[in-house]
C-alpha cells in the first residue's frame, strides 16, 4: 500500500486534510516541515536566519526521501518542496500525490499574520511565489480546498485515490 502526499503552496490546507485523512485511513500522518524541524533541532525561521533557504531546501529533500520509502501515512509536504528538481523527480514517480489548491485571496485570508512564514512578507510577494511555481504544481492532479469542509475534501480524496479504510 502505497503513501499519499500532498503538496501545493502554503495555506492551501495541506496539514488540515493530510491530518483529517491519516485518521480516516488509520495511517500515519507526516508534515515534512516538522520532520525537518525535528531533524535539524530549529524552528524553520531559526533555519532560514542561520542558513538561508538552500540550506532549507537540503533538509526539505532529505525529509522528503526518507519519506518516500514509507508506506501507510500521509505527507504534507512544505509549499515549496516542489522547488528543487530532486523532489519533483520524486514525487512524480509515486502512485498518490495530489496539489491542493485555492485562489490568492483565500491563501492570503488564511496565511497572513502568520510568523512561522518566513518567506510571507507581504500579498505582493506571496502573489509573486504562487505565481512562480503554479508551473510545478501543474505538474499533479489537482484539488480545491476553497469553501470546502475538511470533511468534505476527505471524502471527495478517498474517493479520488481509491482509498477506503
């Protein structure tokens, strides 16, 4: 039995439904920023302050690969792991990935004023990341978590991905 991970960017509802739907199945639930803060003993800001984003990113795809020979959890994977081609390779070989996605009004209603955030300045700047890398999140199937229930969007995910419990 394969995992199931899920990516889009930040405030899409990755952590909300990844959790929501781990339960469901009775599965593990993983979010691969925790398991990098975990594995670097920091807080992703200490991260990005001491070492800056590549730095960041080398722990994202060592977070990621250890994930990818789980099988049984669910993964919600940062807003920019698809940055790196290393991770894009990865997750385009696995069975169950799904971008969650919602409009830039609805990620800026939901992430602003957030300080784990740290490349979040402004609207400006998250508008200018969504639109950077809507070319990889293109890459996977897709799912609106706009207006929509966590319930909801499990449901319609175990549906989807021919997942029951």
């Amino acid at each position: 039995m394969s995992s199931v991970f899920l990516v889009g960017f930040m405030g899409t509802g990755k952590s909300a439904l990844g959790r929501d739907l781990a339960n469901r199945l009775g599965w593990r639930f993983v979010d691969l920023d925790e398991e990098i803060v975990s594995q670097a003993g920091r807080s992703i800001p200490e991260i990005f302050e001491a070492e800056g984003e590549d730095a960041f990113r080398e722990f994202e795809i060592q977070a990621l690969s250890a994930q990818a020979q789980q099988e049984q959890q669910v993964v919600a994977c940062g807003g920019g792991v698809l940055l790196r081609s290393e991770n894009r390779s990865l997750l385009l070989k696995q069975e169950k990935v799904l971008c969650l996605v919602a409009s830039a009004d609805e990620i800026w209603r939901r992430i602003s004023g957030d300080p784990n955030r740290p490349l979040l300045k402004d609207r400006e700047a998250m508008e200018r990341r969504l639109k950077e890398r809507q070319p990889f999140y293109e890459l996977f199937p897709s799912l609106d978590t706009e207006g929509r229930s966590v319930a909801d969007l499990s449901e319609e995910l175990l549906h989807r991905l021919d997942l029951r419990p």
